[in-house]
C-alpha cells in the first residue's frame, strides 16, 4: 500500500523561507516521477514543480528562481525548498506520484496516481 505524506509547512512572513518534505513509502521510489502541488482558496490545484526519476525538473514560471524541488532517493524523500516567500504563494501544497515511469515530467492532476494530505503554507503580507 502507498503512503504518501507530506510535511514542513506553516505560517511564514513574506521573504521568508520554508522546506516542504514528502515521504512516499510502498513503492519503488527512485523509479518515479514526483510532483508537487498546490492549491489555494477558490483556485484550481496546479503544479508548482515536479522531477522526473531521472532528475530532470520543471517549476512553474511565478516560482522559478525562488523554489527548489530535489529529491533523496535513499531516505524515499522529494523536498521544496521555497525561498523569498509571497503572499501569492499561501494554499495547501500536496506531494504526488506519478507511476508511469515515463521519462518526461508531467504537470497534469490527472497523471498522478498517488496524493499526500497536503500542508498548509501560509504566508503573511
């Protein structure tokens, strides 16, 4: 059984910096792609960065130069560092597993078979 649970998030002044953490268990890990998601009040869930097994990443454009997804193959570990925090950046960030082992990363909900319960992060103007 797949366990995906996420963690790291919380209240934040704008600026400043946070380290989301996943943990998916019951599976091969290193053979799968990750993402991370999120989704604010009244919004759709989209994706704010994901990597492929084979390490290749994409970030969406309002984070890119201030997120960071990596990944730990041996603790079964994808993190988001999340630097130089917006307001605009506060929702609920899930972590997700894509089974397809495919070799590009994928963005879409759909393609992505496992979900954590999500964390809040939250961050003050």
């Amino acid at each position: 059984q797949v366990h995906v649970v996420e963690s790291g998030g919380g209240l934040v002044p704008a600026g400043g910096s946070l380290r989301l953490s996943c943990v998916a268990s019951g599976l091969t890990f290193s053979s799968y792609n990750m993402g991370w998601f999120r989704q604010a009040p009244g919004k759709g869930r989209e994706c704010v960065a994901a990597i492929s097994w084979s390490g290749s990443t994409y970030y969406t454009v309002s984070v890119k130069g201030r997120f960071t997804i990596s990944r730990d193959n041996a603790k079964n570990t994808v993190y988001l560092q999340m630097n130089t925090l917006k307001h605009e950046d506060t929702a609920v960030y899930y972590c997700a597993v894509d089974r397809s082992q495919s070799r590009r990363v994928v963005t879409a909900t759909g393609e992505y078979d496992f979900w954590g319960q999500g964390t809040q992060v939250t961050v003050s103007s």
